[in-house]
C-alpha cells in the first residue's frame, strides 16, 4: 500500500476593496495572480482556486513553484506629501 503525502504551501494574499465593490485579491510571490469576489468570503475561495490553477499549470510545465520565504514582512510604510524640498 502507498502512502499519500501532503504538502501545504502557505502565500501571503493582499485583499483590497474594488471600486465596484467586493474584493481583489493578488498575491506578489506567485507571480502577481490575481482574482476578485462580490465578498471577502468568495475572494477567499476564489484566490485558492488561482493557486490551484497557477500550480498545476507550474508543474505540468516542470517550472519550480514560487514559495514565500518564512520571514517576508508585509507592512505599511508612510511618507510626508507633497515632498518637502530643503
């Protein structure tokens, strides 16, 4: 009997609100796919769904499959505006 294995692969996804309302949701390490869902709930599962397909695509194509490194940090980062010239 074999046994079956699974790997979990775990990316950072950044939700945004669409103008037209519900969300986008794209994720920067895998290639910058994106998707969008009337709510957070569908961009969930939608965004999963993109994974799944980039994925299989990556391995039907024998090209190495992006993963996130453990200590990528995601943070806001503010600036003055209009820029202060000296």
């Amino acid at each position: 009997m074999s046994k079956v294995t699974k790997k979990i692969l775990e990316y950072t996804v950044v939700f945004e609100p669409a103008d037209e309302g519900g969300y986008i949701a794209r994720i920067p390490s895998l290639n910058n796919i994106a998707t969008q869902g009337e709510t957070f709930e569908e961009a969930v599962i939608n965004i999963q769904d993109a994974i799944r397909g980039v994925i299989s695509v990556m391995e039907e194509e024998k090209l190495e499959v992006p993963q996130e490194k453990p200590n990528t940090v995601f943070s806001r980062v503010s600036v003055d505006y209009p820029f202060a010239i000296a």
